[in-house]
C-alpha cells in the first residue's frame, strides 16, 4: 500500500488541522508499519529525514484548490500512490482513492458562526468531498453529520480519533515550568482556557462568569488567537472587574503550551460546537481538571472525565468555583481525566487510517 498525504499544515496552518497533521506524521516517522508514504510539504518546508519506506517532496503551489488539482493530484499519481489523503477538498484521480480529512462540517450544522464569505467557502470545499471516494474524520459526530449533510455514506468514512502527546504529562522539573510561566509574566495561580477567541468559542460567557468568581488569587489566562468576529470581547477584557485578573497570551510555542496546562488550578473550554474538541483532552493529560460545554463531540470525547456544563455565566461561576474550592472533586476530575486522556494516542490513529485505507482498497479491487 502506497499513500500520499498532504503534509503541508506541519510547519503552518490553523491550530486544529496542523496539530493533527503533525501528530499523524510524526507518528509515520516513527514506526515502520510496512507502508509506504509520500509526504507533500510547501516549497519553502524543510524536508522530513526519512527512512524506510517514508518519502518527503515538496510542492510549489499553497492554494488548496489549486494545489489539490494541479499538483498534489499529479504529483501522488506519478509516484504511483494508492490512495491521496488531502485537506477538506478532494482530489479526482481516477487512478488511486480520493480521501480527504474532514474535520467537522459546522457551516452547515451552525451557518449562524460563520460569515457569509466563509460559508461560501467551505461549501465550494463540500462539493468536492461528496464525489470523493472515502474521507476520514476525527469523531463520531462529525462522521454523521458529514453524512447528514454531504451525503457520504457511514461505510466511507474513516474514523480517525487525534492523540495527545506525551509532552503534556511528561516528567519535567517544576523549575523549568515555573520559568516558562514567568517569560509570559503569568504570576499566582490561574485558570486556563487555549483556543481562538471567536463567537463560536464562547469566550464572552467565560468573561462575564469571571468578573463574579469568588476567589479573588486566580488570574485568568487566556491563550490564542483573538477574531475580530465577536466585537464583545475587548470591552470585557477592559472591564474594570476583568482587567487585572485577566491574561491574553496571543501565541505560545509547542513546547511551552504544556507547561501552562500542568500548572493549571482548571481548565475551561465552552464551544458551541467543534468537530473533536483537543484541548480539554491535553488538559487532562496534564492532570487538570477540567470544566467544558455539553458540545455534541464534547460529551461524546469527555464523557465523565470532565465537569460539563450549559453555557451561561451564572452556571459557569458556580463550576469554577466548585472545582476551585471542592478537593475531592477536584481529584476525581484529575483521576478520571487522566484515564481519559489514555485513549487518545498518535499510534491508534494512523492504526485506524491504515487500517481503514487498507479496507477500502481491499473493497475496490
């Protein structure tokens, strides 16, 4: 079995979609399963140091429609590839599988959290994926949402659930956390919330529970990108019983992001929807517990690892508080979580994606 797939979110991309690219091919790089793989970087990317039966070739063109028909589509084919594992749009080879990684399809199942110029966007993407042989995706609500509205049956679908990586609960002396925490000025204990701060992340609600938390000693420490979709957020940010208790840290490397989930008193997550959900599943990998929205793929990842919860400030607060102030909660959480986090690893899914491929060609011949 030979299988292309489009590396280009490794070293760039958006915080989901290269978080799984790179957990999937460090995982290739890895272990030698017998397959052989061609991995497709941008022009500008460092090529892998490969061995074995892995390849790494780099491809001039970045727009993803024009890269999936002009290059990546060619490209896999004369490498003689069995299947072209791409990104939300697939390619139309009519000699090896066309598969494209389908994170969620929310513009469909939520239009509200999108802009007009995103939904037409990614519906031009859905067309594609329609006519395509197969996708894979990264939970089970968004598999049968990705039937509901692009009509793929459950049978093309590859279930391919992301992994954590040990760094996050890697033994690693307290002094180097406590200097990752002090070159961002984090000082005092905190509660954590990582992801973008947009209408769908619901960091607004996060922001009108905190100005009521009853422990006065925590910051609250916010990690990502800033939309300027929700015109909300900057006004409580300057609140004035927000804006010394509140941290936004735009970006943090890879390597530190651990640290300020370990050093976490909880962590707070509160979409209205997502296709998986990665970072509550982190967090408890590094032993936080861990308070999240009743999101379809957040019940279904979290199940009883995580204190869930509606989303409204009022109810917000009290959680937090409760996690803040109950210890045994607190330690069931973390107990719970870390058992939980146990099922998600980088081995398991590209054993399913290989697997899976292996099935459908195996189904085709």
């Amino acid at each position: 079995m030979r299988i292309a797939l489009d590396a280009k979110w490794y070293h760039k991309g958006p915080p989901g979609g290269r978080t799984y690219v790179r957990g999937i091919v460090d995982e290739i790089l890895r272990d030698d399963r017998g397959i052989e793989w061609i991995l497709f970087l941008r022009e500008s990317d460092p090529p892998f140091e490969t061995s074995g039966k892995v390849e790494s070739r780099n491809l001039s063109i970045d727009n993803t429609f024009l890269r999936a028909k002009f290059q990546l589509k060619p490209a896999a084919e004369k490498a003689g590839a069995n299947a072209i594992v791409s990104h939300t749009i697939a390619t139309n080879s009519k000699n090896a599988l066309n598969v494209p990684i389908v994170y969620d399809v929310l513009f469909k199942s939520h239009p509200e959290l999108f802009t007009f110029r995103e939904r037409t966007y990614f519906n031009q993407l859905a067309k594609t994926v329609s006519r395509a042989d197969a996708a894979i995706t990264i939970s089970r609500f968004s598999r049968d949402e990705i039937v509901r509205h692009l009509g793929l049956s459950k049978e093309k679908i590859l279930l391919c659930y992301p992994g954590v990586s040990d760094r996050f609960s890697g033994a690693v002396p307290a002094e180097e956390d406590r200097k990752v925490l002090a070159d961002a000025k984090v000082k005092g204990p905190y509660v954590l919330y990582v992801g973008r701060l947009n209408v769908r992340k619901n960091v607004p609600v996060l922001l009108e529970a905190w100005k009521d938390v009853a422990s006065r000693d925590h910051t609250l420490v916010l990690i990502g990108a800033k939309d300027e979709s929700d015109a909300r957020i900057d006004p409580l940010l300057r609140d004035p019983l927000n804006s010394s208790r509140v941290k936004h840290i735009p970006w943090v490397s890879d390597d530190a992001l651990p640290a300020f989930y370990r050093s976490a008193d909880a962590f707070v997550y509160l979409p209205t929807a997502e296709g998986f959900g990665l970072p509550p599943i982190e967090a408890m990998k590094a032993g936080t517990p861990v308070i999240c929205s009743k999101a379809e793929s957040l019940l279904e990842i979290c199940d009883e690892a995580a204190m869930m919860i509606d989303i409204n400030p009022s109810e917000l607060r009290f959680a937090i508080d409760r996690v803040l102030h109950d210890s045994d909660l607190r330690f069931g959480l973390v107990a719970k979580g870390f058992k939980r986090a146990e099922r998600f690893t980088w081995q398991r899914c590209v054993d399913d994606l290989a697997n899976g491929l292996d099935g459908l060609m195996r189904n085709r011949a």
